[in-house]
C-alpha cells in the first residue's frame, strides 16, 4: 500500500513539475552537413556560409589541384530563423553538385521533445525540407537535368532526428526520413529510405569531434551512388561556430548530399569542407 | 405650514453641512496608527508626513495599471500582450537587477551583507543594484560608472527618469523608452518601494516616529535615512589580482557566486549571451586555465572591467564594482573554479 502510494506519488511529481531542460546536445542546428535536433533560439537569425573543396586524391585531387583547393564542390549560404524557441524556417542558396547546380533550398523544423534533466530522456524534431535546382535544363535527354516542367526540378528530405546528450561530453542522434527526387535517371529511384548516425565527442570546452554518417537503404547499386560518411571537428568561440569536415559527399544540403554523392572514401575521393555560423538577435 | 417647511429646511441644511464637516475631520489622522499600520507605510509617504521635501521623481498616487504595466516592462521587456516594442533584444531589467531586498538591515548595506542574506533567501547575485528601494534614493549612476559612461550619467545623478532612460538605451542596449513606459517603470518602483517595517527600527523608533507624524520634524527625518543608504555607491576594482599564498577562499561562497551570479546569464538555454556555459568540469577547466593568462576571458579581469558592447555583438557584460562583489568573494569565485576544475 505504502509502495503503491510513493509510487504514485513520484509519477506524479514527475509529471507535474516542469523539469530542468538540457541544452545544447550539439553546438549549432547543423552536426556536419545533416540537421541535429538542435534549435534556434527565439528571435534568432543565423547566418551559415558552408564550403566544401574538391577531392584531396585520387583522379582529380593530389598536388594539380592544391589537393581540393582549386575546384570548389559546393558552397551554401544560409539564412536561418528561430520563429518560436521549437520552430525554425531557413531558406540557402546552393552552388549546387554535378548537373543538380543553382539550388534553392527552405526547410521547416520542428521540436516535439526536448530532452530533460529528471524527465524526458531524449529530444526529437522533424525536418522538412525541399530543394529547387535552378539551372537551366538540360537537353540531354539522359540527364537528370532533363526537365520538361518546373515540377520535376523539385527534391524533398522529410527526417525525424532523435538524439541524447549522454553526459557533458559524449551526444549521439539516429536520423530515419524519406528522401525523394521527382526526377530521376531511368535506372534509378525516385524514393529513398535513409537512416543515419551521429557521435559528438567534446574533448574540451571549446572542441569538439563529430562523425555524421547516413545509409540509403533502396540505393540502386548500378548508379554509383555511394552513402555519405564525415568526420570533422568543431572550434566553439561565443557567437560564431566553425567546423571543419571531410567528406566523400560534395553536397551541403541534404537534397544533394543524400543521393548525389558518388565519391568513394577508399578511392582518395574525399574532401575538405569548413562552415561557419554567426548568430544574430532579431 | 410654510415656515415650518422653510424651518425644517434650514434645520436639515444645517446638518448637511454639519455632517460634511465631520465627514472631512473623520478622515484618518496619520498619527492615531496602529504599529501594524505604520509598518506598512511606506517610507517616502512618513517623510512627506514629516514636511520632507518631495522628490522629483514624486508619485501621489500610485496607479495599479501603471504598476502591472511597469512590472512587465522590467520583468518582459515588452507589455505582456505585446502591444509595444521590445525595450531591447539583448536584455530584460531582470537579468541585471533583482526586485528584491538584498540584505536584512539595510543599514548595513556591504557585499558581505549581501553574500549572506543571498545565500539564504536563494536571490541571484548581480552586477547592478536591486529595484527594491530604489524609489527611495537620491541619486544614481554613483561612484564609478561616471569613468564607465562619462558625463551621460550627469542627468541621472538627481533624477531617477533619466538614470531609467540611460538603463533602457546604454545598460540594456535598446530604444529610448517612451513618457508612459518610464511612468509605468516609475510607478512600479513605488510599488517596491522601502516600507517602515523594512527599515530594523526599535519599538522606540517606532514610537517616535508616530509621535511626530503631521509636524515638521527634521530629526525623524534624519533618524529614519540614517536607516538606509540614499545610494547606491560604486567603486570599481582592480583587474589584476594577486592572491597571495596563504590566501584561502570560502568555496561554498563562490559556488553560490558562480550559480546564482554568472549562471544567472550564462546558463545554457538562457540566450543572453553567445557564451554559455554550465557547471560542468568542461567549462571549470576552461575558466581555470584563462586564470594563468591575463586575458579578456580570465575571469578576475572580466569581473572588474566586464566587456563592452560592439556593433553585432550588442549584448556585454556589466562588471561587478567591489560594492557587489568584494575582493574576499573574488578570490572565493577563484577558488571555487579551481576546486571543480580538477
């Protein structure tokens, strides 16, 4: 009887009392190229200016192209905005990868759960994002740039990111979502179902070391599509966020990284890439 | 028939006016309070019982409109319904000043004083002073912040609107605020105003004080201010410190100084500032080692001198003058840092 009554009076007490909140399970809304669960604060804009290099080795890296530095892969530049302390809007503008160049991309971002100290365990949000390629089409019928009308130059990412900052150091996110082109190459798939992982390590106060890898689970072997793995490192300063990643992936934005990576890690076909934040008060 | 109409006339007229004159003496002489009465009243009214001169900064009545609306403004930044313009998207009032009494007897107003009383009653430890009681001072801006913001404290240093308005535009790093906005303000400072019974009097003082309210009474006057200070002085310290090496600091005084002082804006998920931290051995490891070097982020310098407002980056951090964070608490703060950073 005594049990039963404690017991329902910790339950109660743990549903009552609104619980501490745990914050920053990572530095910025971005891990290395994917979203993390990370939010904007309220009335904050955030200014993202992403690059990624050409190929370190291989074929068209090595000392001719100063290792990556001569031909850029991609460049995002990012306004983002935190329209509520659990929604987010942003709107980038892509360089863009391979015959997908001129992209615009927006997205919309949702906090359900935020984790807590005595209470919720972990945070979730959900991502939706969807990308324009703005270049002229292609008149080549084979290419995926092919476009006989705007509708088909649209990408869409829809992701649930669930992470947990495990203590002040270690945090980890598991990503699934449903990417989809509306078009494709003839031997490809317009869907795809992804799931990703991320680690983020903080060794001190000010760095930190992440890896970001997401797997297509329906990727069609004969397109030479690879999945995206990045290590990198990040340099916390109050105001600004700097990372630098390596990356097979040349896309910044997720409509491109996720199906329009074709660089191979062993191959040496690897890059670098930096991104630095800034964060303003609206 | 007619004169006696005409005599209960005059007869009821008579006590009409009769009555009208009791009503008028029937109003409350201050004098016949209860000592519960007393204590409530608030300390600028029994000084203007006593023939004290008004201060500019005088509210006759207080409006509790005006009152809720000013309590948003320093608790918001903005009207709860949010019909008005954020005062500034670096700050609320709050996160610099509290709105409580900092110390039991305001007679005794040290850092020490302040250390004690805020340990126990849990009141964040800021850098500026609290709104409790500022109604009640004379001047503003005191000491040292003249060397900080130079001859724009000059107009504030009588009159309490316009050390509001300097708040508002340099403190806060906002917009001029508005006449009814610095009304309300105003008026919500005379609601925390200092009250008879937060003044440590003896029953005797007590006793006195009734006894010459409604005269003019210079010497209630001066006993009752030599209760409290009429304000709030400043004097800045010392960037570099040298703890000497039989120096000991109390630790659970700067754990209190670090959680309820730079937490109270540097807690992540608190969005004051881009350079938020937790207590966690992360952060104390960080702060410790910027002690070696006598850089900005070293933490003695940061409380002295604080950080200064830039173009982009607006919001900065007002120092600590030794009046709300002595030596002895510094080297605590040290200390503490140092303890958990190991």
């Amino acid at each position: 009887m005594k049990l039963t009554l404690t017991t329902v009076l910790v339950i109660l007490g743990l549903t009552t009392f609104s619980q501490e909140k745990i914050w920053n399970t990572f530095e910025g809304t971005r891990v290395l190229n994917n979203h993390s669960t990370e939010m904007l604060y309220k009335h904050n804009l955030e200014i993202i200016i992403a690059h990624k290099f050409g190929d370190i080795a291989g074929s068209n890296g090595g000392f001719d192209n100063f290792f990556g530095f001569d031909n850029l892969a991609d460049v995002r530049f990012g306004f983002e905005y935190g329209a509520t302390t659990n929604f987010d809007i942003g709107l980038g503008r892509n360089k863009g990868v391979n015959q997908q160049t001129q992209v615009i991309d927006g997205y919309a971002k949702y906090r359900f759960i935020q984790q807590e100290k005595n209470g919720k365990p972990i945070n979730l949000t959900f991502v939706s994002s969807m990308a324009f390629v703005g270049r002229k089409a292609s008149t080549d019928s084979t290419s995926i740039a092919y476009y006989k009308e705007p509708l088909e130059r649209l990408i869409f990412t829809n992701q649930i990111l669930v992470s947990r900052k495990m203590n002040q150091r270690l945090s980890l996110q598991i990503n699934v979502g449903y990417h989809h082109r509306n078009l494709v190459t003839y031997n490809d798939v317009n869907g795809m179902i992804f799931t990703g992982g991320v680690i983020r390590y903080r060794v001190t106060q000010t760095f930190g070391l992440i890896t970001e890898y997401n797997h297509v689970w329906n990727r069609v072997k004969a397109t030479g599509q690879k999945n995206p793995l990045s290590v990198g490192f990040e340099l916390i300063t109050g105001g600004h966020n700097f990372t630098i990643v390596l990356s097979n992936g040349r896309g910044i934005n997720e409509n491109l990284f996720l199906s329009n990576t074709y660089s191979d890690w062993l191959k040496g076909q690897w890059r670098i890439g930096f991104s630095i934040n800034r964060r303003f008060k609206l | 028939m007619k004169t006696k109409f005409i005599l209960y006339s005059l007869v009821g007229l008579l006590a009409i006016t009769i009555l009208s004159f009791a009503n008028l003496s029937s109003k409350t002489t201050i004098s016949s309070l209860t000592n519960d009465e007393l204590a409530n009243l608030s300390v600028q009214e029994v000084l203007i019982e006593l023939k004290d001169e008004k201060p500019i900064h005088y509210i006759h009545k207080e409006n509790a409109d005006s009152v809720r609306m000013g309590y948003e403004l320093v608790h918001f930044g903005q009207l709860k319904n949010k019909s008005n313009k954020r005062i500034s998207k670096f700050f609320v009032c709050t996160d610099c000043h509290n709105q409580v009494k900092e110390v039991r007897n305001l007679s005794i107003e040290t850092a020490d004083e302040r250390l004690r009383y805020g340990i126990k009653h849990q009141i964040p430890f800021l850098p500026a002073s609290t709104f409790y009681g500022l109604y009640n001072k004379r001047h503003w801006y005191n000491g040292d912040y003249y060397k900080k913001y130079g001859d724009l404290v000059l107009p504030t240093r009588d009159t309490l609107i316009n050390a509001i308005q300097l708040c508002a535009v340099q403190c806060s790093q906002g917009r001029p605020m508005q006449t009814w906005e610095l009304r309300a303000v105003l008026h919500y400072l005379r609601s925390i105003d200092y009250k008879i019974k937060d003044l440590s009097l003896t029953p005797q003082e007590l006793e006195y004080i009734k006894l010459h309210l409604g005269t003019s009474s210079p010497k209630t006057i001066k006993m009752i201010k030599s209760k409290y200070a009429e304000t709030n002085p400043a004097t800045f310290g010392d960037p570099y410190i040298s703890i000497s090496d039989d120096a000991v600091g109390n630790i659970e005084n700067g754990k209190y100084i670090f959680e309820k002082g730079c937490l109270h804006c540097h807690q992540l998920g608190k969005n004051i500032t881009a350079f938020e931290f937790d207590a966690e051995s992360l952060t104390f490891s960080f702060l410790e080692k910027k002690l070696k070097k006598h850089s900005n982020y070293s933490v003695p310098y940061i409380v002295r001198k604080g950080t200064y407002a830039t173009s982009g980056k607006r919001q900065y951090m007002p120092q600590y003058p030794l009046e709300k964070m002595n030596k002895q608490q510094l080297i605590d703060l040290i200390f503490y840092i140092k303890s958990k950073s190991k």
